[in-house]
C-alpha cells in the first residue's frame, strides 16, 4: 500500500473513479462482486419493465436491452458509491485527525476550521460554522475532552455570544456520534444562522483564530482531502 497522500484536485474525472474502486477494494474485497450482482439485478428490473411497454416485438427487444443496461449501470453507481463511503470511513477510522477529514465532505455553505483546540495527547477540537451557527467538534479521549470544549466553547462565545453554539463528541460510546454519521448529525442540526449572518461570524471569528498556533494534521495513505472524491463518495 502506497504511504503518499492522493491529491484528487490533481487528477480526472475517470482517475478519480478508478482510485477510489482501488482504495475501496482495499477494505472491501467483494465490493466488484457486489457491482455485478446489482447490475444483475437492476438490468433485469430494466429489461423487465422496459420489455412490457408497448411496441412491436423487435422495437421491445431493443429498449428492454438498452433500458436494462442503463438500470444495470444506475445500479453499479448506487453500490459502489455506497460501499465506497463505507471504505473511505473504515480507513480513516482510529487516525489521528479522522473528524476533519470526515467533515470537509460538507458541501457549500459550510466552513471548517481543523485544529483550533488540542491537547498534547492528540485529542482536537475542528470548528464547523454553517446554518446552525458554530459546531465544536471533538476527536480523542472524552476525559480530556470535557476541559477542553468547555475551554474552546467559553473562547467563542466571548466572540459571538448572539450565536448558538453546538458540541459534538466523535466516537462509538453512549452520547458520541460515530464518525460515519458525524456529517449528516452535522446538517440536521437545523437552520438557525442566515447565510449574511454567518459572514458577519467568520469576520469575529478571524481574531479569535489570529491568536492560535497552527496545528497541521498528519498526513497518511488516506488522501488529504476527501473534498474531491466527495462525488463518488456521498452515496447518493
């Protein structure tokens, strides 16, 4: 397995697919059988569906035939792009700095901030601003945590008191939110910031984060940034 980091910003469209069926195939060996078995299936609902409209016998034939390719490629699609989010978290499951890489699959509309609270024993604070207002998002030991939002959250609201501010725990025990479903928890916060309010956020933010070190995350096999494999890895 190759230890340098992907930069998908740097490759195309059909790299981009073919990495990521690789990296995919790493943590799940069936996922091509999987692909087969749902063009299987998705090309005969097609050819099924497609056979019993109307038409002559030949006419029939060819719209069953190309209407069960197209399902049967639409059913690749959902599977692989399904599996292959399922691989993308596996893989970063247990690495330093997997919430930030799990977080900047957030699409338009979001801004994060990676770092801004940690401790010496690698436990991390990442920032979120979006429609909810500010998300403390906190990866590492709970014990150590608990100072250390409370810290980070007594920072933000000396600057943005007029703004809610939510807490978030990544990890499997009672209270925490796994990293697979850390972005969806993320979104269905609510909307309770306007998007002219949340610049007005960012601006207040800008001193409070002036004063900070900046902390670079370790980088791994894992690419740097999902961001460009979000596409194939979003599963819809």
């Amino acid at each position: 397995m190759s230890n340098q980091p992907l930069d998908p910003s740097t490759m195309s469209r059909r790299r981009q697919i073919l990495e990521t069926f690789r990296m995919t195939k790493e943590v799940d060996r069936a996922v091509g059988w999987w692909m087969l078995l749902a063009f299987l299936v998705f090309g005969g609902i097609g050819f099924g569906i497609f056979w019993l409209l109307p038409g002559s016998g030949t006419i029939s034939l060819v719209m069953a035939i190309v209407g069960g390719v197209l399902l049967g490629f639409l059913g690749i699609m959902i599977v692989f792009s399904r599996r292959a989010q399922k691989a993308a978290y596996t893989r970063l499951e247990g690495q330093v700095g997997a919430a930030a890489r799990a977080l900047s699959m957030l699409r338009r509309g979001w801004k994060v901030e990676e770092v801004v609270g940690f401790t010496k024993q690698q436990d991390m604070v990442h920032r979120v601003v979006g429609p909810p207002g500010i998300v403390l998002v906190g990866e590492g030991n709970p014990h150590r945590l608990r100072q250390l939002m409370i810290s980070e959250r007594k920072k933000h609201e000396r600057v943005a008191a007029d703004f809610p501010v939510h807490e978030i725990l990544v990890g499997t025990d009672e209270g925490q939110v796994p990293l697979p479903k850390l972005v969806r928890h993320v979104q269905k916060l609510g909307r309770q910031v306007k998007p002219a309010d949340q610049t007005d956020l960012l601006l207040r933010l800008r001193a409070l984060d002036a004063q900070r070190p900046k902390v670079p995350l370790p980088r791994g096999p894992v690419p740097t940034s999902m961001k460009g494999m979000r596409g194939n890895l979003r599963g819809k």
